[in-house]
C-alpha cells in the first residue's frame, strides 16, 4: 500500500471551466485513468411539480447531468490510455421508476441511465467499460440535502428497515471495477431487501 500515490482535487463538477482546467493540469504521473466514478448527485427539495423552487431544479440539472457530462469529456483523452479504461456512473431507482414530488431529480437520474447507454455504445471502439449503478434508500447525507438540512425529516425517511449504506454501493462499486478484462456489467439496480423499487419500501412500524 505505500507505493500507492494520492492527488487530491477540488473543484466544482458544475463549473465546465474548473473540469477542464484541473483534468488539463494534472501532473504527468496521473497522465492516464483507469477508472472514472461519477459520484457526484444530489436531490434538492421534494415539492409537486407546480410548487418546486427553479433553482433547486438548477442545481439538479448542473450537478447530476451536467458535471457527469463535463467530468467524462475531459477524463475521456487519460482513459483512452488505460489498458482497461472503465467509466461508472451512480444514477438512482428514480432512473427506473418516478414517483410524486420527484419530478426534476427523477427526470436527471433518467438522463444518467441513458447517458451511460448511449456511452457504452460511443465508446465500445475504444474498449471503454461504462457501468451504470442505481442505489435504492441509501442512508448517506442524501435524505439531508435533499430536505435542506432537516434532520429529522431525513432520518425519518430510512425509520422501520434497514437501509443501504456507503460501504455497501462501494463494495458494488469495486467488484464491477475489478471483474475480467472481457466482462462488463451494464446496468445494476440495487435497493435493500425490503424495499423493490423507487415507489415501494415496506417498513415496520417504530415507537
């Protein structure tokens, strides 16, 4: 492990500019990409389609479609260098199914996952693994951003099962990451036992 070098980034995956002048400035260690994880997302606000703030919508839009577009496009001439490039992006249930009040983020999650298709397809001369990895309820900081910081709204949502947690998508993550040269998973849905899809989750009732 200690032959393993680390470059930490900042930046603003929205900000077109800020991608590709830090992908451009990358030190000539870092010149080739074995792996792109597109990580970047959030849910802003819960409100009907006729009640939502235009700029929780915009937030959305820039981060989840956007700053997946911009981060591939300029990642794409280092992972052209891989000998096994793999790009993978996280989408959502909400790809899969929508569901009220979901409008924008279920409509930006359904960009990812045909997004990912369509760069499969675009990118199969070049041998660059795409991998689309849709979570169902998973207790990160999600349920908090999207309810802007209310914690009690955003632990209510995961009361009465148990949910998903980081560790669980990352393991996911590196076994699709680590499968042989010639195996690529395309598309994996993944929710926690007791929940089947964006609309159903069965939960127990807590005191």
């Amino acid at each position: 492990m200690s032959n393993i070098k680390f470059l930490g980034l900042v930046l603003d995956v929205r900000n077109r500019n800020d991608v590709e002048s830090t992908i451009a400035s990358l030190p000539r260690a870092f010149s080739t990409l074995d792996v792109l994880i597109n990580n970047a997302g959030l849910a802003a606000g819960l409100d009907l389609f006729d009640e939502a703030e235009l700029d929780d919508w915009e937030q959305m839009i820039d981060t989840n479609i956007k700053g997946l577009l911009y981060m591939s496009r300029a990642c794409l001439p280092l992972l052209k260098q891989s000998n096994a490039p793999h790009i993978i992006n996280i989408g959502s249930t909400a790809a899969k199914n929508i569901y009220e009040r979901g409008n924008v983020y279920c409509a930006s999650k359904a960009a990812v996952d045909a997004l990912s298709q369509s760069m499969r397809i675009d990118l199969l001369k070049h041998q660059i693994k795409v991998t689309a990895i849709h979570p169902g309820a998973a207790e990160t900081e999600f349920s908090t951003v999207r309810f802007k910081g209310d914690n009690n709204k955003a632990s209510a949502v995961y009361k009465g099962f148990t949910p998903l947690n980081a560790e669980d998508i990352a393991d996911i993550i590196y076994y699709c990451a680590t499968l042989p040269k010639h195996v690529c998973i395309n598309d994996l849905v993944v929710t926690p036992t007791m929940q089947a899809n964006a609309h159903y989750i069965h939960k127990k009732i807590v005191d």
